[in-house]
C-alpha cells in the first residue's frame, strides 16, 4: 500500500478527540488536505468502526475519482493491556480490513499493532509525552512518534517542546508529529524548524462547524483565553487540560476541585462528566477567535504557513524522516 503523503496541503494532523471528531470532521479534514484522525472508540452504536472506515473509504474513492485530494486517515488504537484482548484483537482486524494507512497508538506496547500494520503497509506512531516513552515506543518498533507537550488540550505532557523534541531527534530519526498550543501557521513553521515533520492540533478543530462537540463547547472556545484552561487530574482521573468556565457551568469550584479517587476514577458529582459536560481545550484557545467549516481553517493555515516558510520545504523534510523506516 502506497501512503500518498502528497496529497497532504500542509504538514497538520487534526487531531483525534473523543466526541468530537465524528464522520464530518474526518472526511472533511481529508479533502482540505490535512490528516483526519479518530479515536477508534468514537462510533456509536447503531454505527460501528466498520462502517466509519467504510464511509471514509467511500468518500476517499468518490474524491480521488473526481480528480480532488484526499489526505491520508489515522486511527487512533489504545494499546494498553487493560483493554479487552479480544476486544483489541476485533477492532485491530477491522482496521486491517480496511488497510488503514496511518495508525497512532497510545498508552501501551504498540508491536502487535505494528506488526499487523506492517502486514498491509500501514505506518504507525505512537503517543508519548516523556523521554523514556519516546524510547519504549521506538524499542517496541513504532515507525514514529507524536510528541504531546505542555499546553495540549486532553490529556498532555508537562515537556516544553522546545527541550522535548531536539532531545528526542538526537535518538530518532523517523517521523515525528508534534502536539501541544499550536493553532496558526506560524506555530507550524516553528514546529518545523524544531524538527518536527508533522504537527497535530486539536483544539483549533474543534471549534469547526463539523466538529462534533456541543455548541456551547465550540463557543467557550472562542471567549476564553489561555489563562482559562487548567492542567488537572480531578476532571478525569489522569491529568489534562479542560477549560475552568465549563467547569464553573458544572458546579465545580476550580480553585477546589475534589481529588480523584485513583488513576481513571474522577470523584465528580452525579451528572457531571469529563469531556461531556466539562470541556478540554488547550492553551491555544486563546488563538481560537471563530467557527468556521474545516476547509477554511486549513486554508488560513496554508496561507500563514506559506507566509512563514517555504511551503515546499516540509516536504523534503517529511520524505527524509520516511525513508529512514
């Protein structure tokens, strides 16, 4: 399987978020020519992961026989041993039928997705946000890695990215996506100069007119300012970013937020839930000033981009990363 990294615009993966990256905002990110990403627990019943992959496929071929670009698709696997195996082993084969070409795995042992992935030429990357991950990851074999820095909305890294990614290239490398604040062109013209070959955002795609988020959420998003997002393990269990207004609108006091009960095991009040009723944003909000559709946001970015650097330099950078797997 070929991975046509040359339908790619600029060097962006929209990030995959739970809720929000729904059928709309994937395919939607593909044909502006960024990666369109999903966690592959997103589809819902009466929908399945099967039917998702097959919609994306679908609108890949009508794109590709209209002569229009489609970007590549990742999905998003949880590697870790508290997942059902066989419930890891149905979702793994439902990607494989579908040939997915990217692949990001996260908190866990990637090699049995990597061997499998390899099988049909997938690549994948997986999520870290510590030196010693970034090394487990390429021990277990990854073919690259999302770096999550300090600022990331979700669950993030404390790393600056400044210090997180030379001291990982001095070890690695093979491609590398970097996460964490970044929401315009120039923040990926400087991820680039870092030595990054691809950058990931979330929260500047979840105030999009396809995201599949809560209005109120996509609106929060655009009032609030960086100061207004909290790096906090009460909300979920494990620490990540979620913005303090929605946590308000909750009943929740930020400045005395009830302690967790153990790692994944919040200690919130009835009816109140991390990412449903209390929001995640990261410190990039406060570059989030409007809603508009996915093709917009990527054309803005393409055009701040273009603007910051030479705009086929990421190419050449991303085709070397490659050629080392």
């Amino acid at each position: 399987m070929t991975i046509r990294w040359d339908e790619l615009r600029i060097p962006v993966m929209a990030a995959p978020m739970f809720i929000v990256s729904n059928l709309n905002l994937i395919i939607g990110a593909c044909r502006a020519g960024v990666i369109g990403a999903f966690p592959s627990a997103n589809p819902r019943a009466p929908e399945s992961l099967d039917s998702w992959l097959t919609a994306i496929r679908e609108a890949e071929r009508k794109s590709l026989d209209m002569g229009e670009p489609f970007a590549p698709f990742c999905v998003n696997l949880l590697a870790s041993s508290a997942v059902d195996p066989a419930r890891r082993r149905e979702v793994l084969a439902t990607v494989r039928r579908h040939r997915a070409p990217l692949i990001l795995t996260n908190m866990g042992d990637p090699r049995e997705v990597v061997e499998a992935a390899h099988e049909w030429g997938g690549l994948v990357l997986h999520d870290v946000t510590t030196i010693r991950h970034a090394e487990k990851a390429i021990e277990a074999g990854a073919d690259g890695l999302m770096l999550v820095c300090a600022g990331a909305g979700g669950h993030a890294g404390t790393l600056s990215p400044f210090a997180f990614l030379p001291q990982v290239r001095r070890f690695f490398d093979g491609p590398i996506m970097l996460a964490g604040g970044i929401a315009d062109g120039n923040g990926i013209a400087a991820a680039l100069a870092l030595g990054a070959d691809l950058v990931v955002m979330g929260t500047r795609f979840i105030a999009t007119v396809e995201s599949g988020t809560f209005d109120g959420h996509k609106d929060m998003l655009v009032s609030s300012r960086s100061e207004d997002v909290l790096f906090t393990d009460a909300i979920a269990g494990l620490p990540a970013s979620f913005l303090k207004p929605s946590m308000v609108a909750a009943g929740l006091d930020p400045d005395d937020l009830p302690r967790p009960l153990g790692q994944h095991r919040p200690n919130l009040p009835a009816g109140v839930k991390p990412w449903k009723t209390v929001w995640s944003g990261g410190h990039s909000t406060g570059l989030v000033t409007d809603i508009p559709p996915v093709e917009a946001v990527v054309e803005r970015l393409a055009a701040e981009f273009d603007a910051a650097r030479d705009p086929q330099d990421w190419r050449a950078g991303l085709m070397r990363s490659l050629k080392k797997l």
